[in-house]
C-alpha cells in the first residue's frame, strides 16, 4: 500500500522526442512532454477540448527506453511519481516546477487495418 502513496499514471501523445543527456559513465537523464486531452460540454453545451502537459523524467535504463522507443506524437501509458522542485532563474527569480519521474513506460501502438 505504500507505494500508493505517490502514484500517477497518465496516458497520453509526446509533445517532443525525449531529450536526453548523459553524466559520466553511468547517469542518463530524459526528459520528454506529455499531452493529456481532455474534452467536456459546457453549461451552454458548446464541446470544449483542453489540454494538460506534464514534463517527464526518465533516469538511466527507463531514459535509454525513452531515447530508443519514444518519438513525438508516440502514444504512451506512464507510471510514476510527482517530484516538486525549485531553482532561481537567471534573471533572480524564483520557480517552481512539478514533474513525473517515470517509473514504467507502455508504448500504445493502434493496430493498422488493411483496406
């Protein structure tokens, strides 16, 4: 149960081909964007379509995947954890970020029907 603590799983397209970067010998660092879609009636029943991103982090065999399998506009069910961070941007000023540290990644493929 405790690994239910902090859990997302999300499914949705890349808005980009991870980028990745490596530290040394034994460190790999990917980072990608991931696109939810969402869409919804409204009160006065107009269809609405809204889209969340979410930054991904991959860390060392789950980055060499990414860098291998993903592309922009793959379409992918993760498993993670939210990390909140902060750093202070070179103008001075203060951010904060909320990312996905990606434990598992499924590549969704759509079967091809032949004509």
């Amino acid at each position: 149960m405790s690994n239910l603590r902090n859990s997302v799983r999300l499914t949705g397209f890349l808005g980009n081909a991870p980028e990745v970067r490596e530290f040394g010998d034994d460190k790999k660092l990917a980072r990608a964007s991931l696109a939810i879609n969402q869409s919804y009636t409204n009160d006065k029943g107009d269809r609405i379509e809204d889209t969340h991103w979410h930054t991904l982090i991959f860390w060392n065999k789950q980055a060499s995947l990414a860098e291998k399998i993903l592309h922009k506009g793959s379409e992918v069910s993760i498993d993670g954890k939210l990390v909140n961070r902060t750093y202070t941007d070179k103008d001075g000023i203060k951010k904060y970020v909320t990312e996905i540290i990606v434990n598992e990644i499924m590549l969704i493929t759509k079967k091809i029907s032949e004509a």
